[in-house]
C-alpha cells in the first residue's frame, strides 16, 4: 500500500514537473519503484542482438588497450550502424522512463570514446588529412539526426518546447525543416546563433501582430477551406525513428486560429518540453555517436587550418614582410 502511494506521488510530480531535472528525478524513483532499474542491469532481452553487442564492446575494449589502430579503424568505419543488433528498438526506451540497458548505453559510452580516442591521438601512418577524410566518411555513412516541426496553425507553438528541451540538452539537430507553422519556426531557429536562443524562447521577444494580420484578411471561404486542413492535421498520425506529439484536446480546435499571447505561448512550451523529456534517453542514443562525429570532424578541421597557416608562415620566413 506505501508502495502504491509513492507510485502514484512520483506520477503526479512527473506530470507536474517545472523543468526536465524534476522531472527525471520523480522518473528514476518511478523506475526504482516499478522494477526498472534491475530490467536495465541485466543484459539478456529478445528486444535487442545482446550478444553481438557485448562483442562489439569488447572488441573495442581490447583494439584501444593494444593500441590497435587497424583494427580500431576498421570496426569503426565498417561497423557503427545506429540500430546495430536492433539496439535503436523503440521498446528498449519505453520500459524505462530514463536510460535503457545498460549494456547498449555502455557500447555507445565505448564507440564514442574510441572515436575521440583516435581523432585526438596521433596513429603511424594516418596523416592529419587522411584521418579527416576518414572521419568525413564515417559520419557520412553513419548519418545524422533530423528533426521535422509539423503544422498546426497557432498550436505549433508547442514546436518551441521541443527546441527548448533538445537545446538544453545539447540535441538539437543542425539539420532542421517543417511544414506551415513548424516551417516558420525552423527558420526563425535558423536565424539565431545558439548564444540567442534562450532570448528566442521568451514569449515577449516574439512579434505576435502577424496572427493579427493574417486574421484579418482571411475570407469565409478560405477559412472554410482552412478548417478542413486543420481537422486533418489534429487528425493526422505523427511517424519517425522518434515522434514527438502533442495530446489534443477538443478545445484546441478553438485556439488554433486564435492570436497567441505570451501565456498562452508559456503553456504551449512547457507541454512541448514535457512531451520531449520522456523521448530525451532515445533521442540522446540515436544522436550521441553522430555528434561526437561532427565534434571530431570540426576539431580536425581546425587542426588542418592551424597547420596549413603554420606551414604559410614557415615558407614565408623571418624576414618575410
């Protein structure tokens, strides 16, 4: 019975939470509480290849510990797939509110330090341009991560949520599109640097006399036609390796076309946030070996600036003018 009771104390924190540290600490009671915490320990599972990551995990263990830059190479070119042994399956990131086996956590915690372990450690017979190109095509056949901000007239401003949520967590993908109001919001996200986003977040900054606008040169029959479109898109189903959804409720049919103010645009972020931070364990496994790929690729891109203008002033000579 106290057990019942402190299960349903940490829901209501977790739903109730102000900010993603809240709520992840009522998350990982809720996780000890409910019999996660020895779900994620234990390796075996028929959701995920364990075996071949284990091997995986320790091949890489022991080319870093022999200094086995060939065989480093090769496992790393050749054998990083993001859902490698089925370990981006979906229901490995559901049991648990926070995390996932530990086994895969561990595996990707390896990749990433073997690739910053070979991009940062100079390796007989690799030049600097070589490991560059190498580097170029690894992330290139590895990929990155997306994220597409779908319509929904003035409910789209959930769209800010989800970027504040990704965004304090170092998530947020470079590449980024949408479709009607998630397309305006991508570009107003891609015209400020990452130093003005929070000030981009803050309801006030925003110029809200557009809706204004727009309202008033709608015609009854476009706004038929409009009504229509945003029925479909309440109804539409969302898909992706990881979707992000809003919880409708029948009175937002009314907001839709409704001019937003900073309350209602505070409201609309903290639902995107709460909708992000259950997703932020998944999204952090699928994104966390690309963005140490492109971390690698910028670091020896500046190691090859620094050289070729090292090289310039060498040649120039000391009494060069």
């Amino acid at each position: 019975m106290i057990r019942d009771s402190r299960i349903a104390k940490y829901r209501r924190m977790l739903a109730e939470a102000p900010h993603y540290e809240a709520w992840k600490a009522a998350a990982l009671e809720l996780d000890f509480l409910e019999g996660n915490a020895e779900w994620k320990e234990a390796f075996a599972s028929d959701l995920y290849h364990y075996e071949l990551i284990h091997d995986r995990l320790s091949s890489l263990k022991q080319y870093r510990q022999h200094n086995d830059f060939e065989r480093l190479k090769r496992a790393l070119r050749e054998g990083l797939h993001h859902d490698l042994g089925n370990m981006g399956n979906p229901a490995l990131y559901t049991r648990s509110r926070v995390g996932t086996k530990h086994l895969i956590e561990e595996y990707i915690t390896q990749v990433c330090e073997s690739l910053d372990f070979l991009c940062d450690h100079p390796v007989p017979g690799f030049p600097l341009a070589d490991k560059l190109q190498f580097f170029r095509d690894t992330l290139t056949s590895y990929g990155r991560p997306a994220l597409l901000l779908s319509g929904g007239a003035t409910l789209g401003m959930f769209h800010f949520g989800v970027i504040k949520a990704l965004w304090e967590k170092g998530l947020l993908p470079q590449v980024i599109a949408g479709s009607s109001i998630g397309a305006v919001i991508a570009g107003i996200l891609g015209v400020h640097t990452d130093a003005e986003v929070p000030d981009m977040l803050v309801p006030e900054n925003h110029n809200l006399k557009a809706w204004n606008y727009l309202r008033k040169r709608v015609r009854p029959e476009l706004l038929r036609q409009v009504s229509g479109q945003l029925y479909t898109i309440m109804a539409q189903r969302y898909s992706g390796d990881v979707t992000i959804a809003p919880s409708y409720r029948p009175a937002d049919f009314r907001r839709m076309l409704s001019n937003p103010d900073p309350d209602y645009i505070r409201r609309m972020i903290l639902a995107g946030e709460r909708a992000t931070w259950p997703k932020i364990s998944m999204i952090r496994s699928h994104a966390r070996i690309s963005k140490t790929l492109e971390r690698c690729v910028r670091r020896l891109k500046q190691r090859s600036r620094r050289t070729v203008a090292l090289r310039l002033v060498t040649d120039a000579g000391p009494g060069a003018s």
